[in-house]
C-alpha cells in the first residue's frame, strides 16, 4: 500500500515536466504593450474569428514574434499594419479600410437586413390579405341563418 501511495505521489508532483513552457514576453514591457495593442486589432489567419493576440496558432505565434521584430526596428503602428496588409492582404485587419475593393463587405450585411425586412413586410402583408374575412351573400346568410334554427329545434 505504501508503494501505491508512493506512486501516486509522485505521478501527481511530476505533471510539471510535461507542461509546455510558457511563451518568453519582450523584454522591454513598451514593446509588449504596442504588440498586444496592435495584434488585438489583427485576424489571426488560421483561426479567422480569434485576433492574432489570442491566437495559439502556430502562425500566429509567428506573426506575434515578426511584429515585435518590427516594433523593435522603430516601425509606427501603421507601417506594421501596412506591412502585414501588403504581405495577407485587407482580410488580416478586424477593421479593413473602406474603398471600392471592400465595399461589399461594408455594405452587405445593411444590405441583407434592408432586402430581409422588406421581404418580411410582404410576406406579411400577403399573409394579411389571403386572411381576410369573406362576406356573406345574402343568400349564404339566409342558409347560415335556417341551419342555426334547425340546430336549436
């Protein structure tokens, strides 16, 4: 029994050797701020819905290590930007610039919601019409009308 314990001890102080080791930050904090700062407003662009900061992509660690490389140059915020967009393309921005190449993707979900409501409201404005009471001819009335006293007799 002491053996089972003996074992069991040392499978549950030993987990630490099998972690991976965390990603070394910057050295300098600055240098870390502006590449959280700018990553954050980055796709990560194997993940697509994560930003290149909280990405635990390959490439994006990649990206990460690239850009504090750039920062460490003296490159400004929009050098870094306008490097990453010359090499990925609009798509690696959450923000991409509005100009002729983007404005489908600007415009299109307005535009989905504006055809969605109207077709809606004509939906439902044929719905309302199809629902529409008929009218009695007095012909029809006069039988509703002898039935209803055959029921009561």
């Amino acid at each position: 029994m002491k053996y089972l314990y003996a074992l069991v001890l040392v499978l549950l102080t030993s987990g630490g050797a099998w972690s991976k080791q965390a990603t070394l930050l910057a050295d300098d904090p600055v240098v870390e701020q502006r590449l959280i700062a700018i990553s954050e407003e980055m796709r990560c662009l194997v993940c697509q819905n994560e930003s290149l900061a909280g990405s635990r992509a390959d490439l994006a660690m990649d990206l990460r290590r690239e850009l504090r490389e750039l920062i460490k140059q003296g490159k400004t915020d929009e050098q870094i930007k306008e490097f990453m967009v010359s090499r990925y393309g609009d798509f690696v921005l959450y923000r991409p610039p509005v100009k002729p190449t983007t404005w489908l993707l600007w415009a299109g979900p307005f535009g989905l919601m504006v055809i969605g409501v109207f077709a809606l409201f004509r939906y439902l404005r044929r719905r309302s019409a199809a629902m529409a009471p008929e009218v009695l001819t007095d012909e029809e009335r006069q039988r509703v009308a002898a039935l209803l006293q055959e029921g009561e007799k």
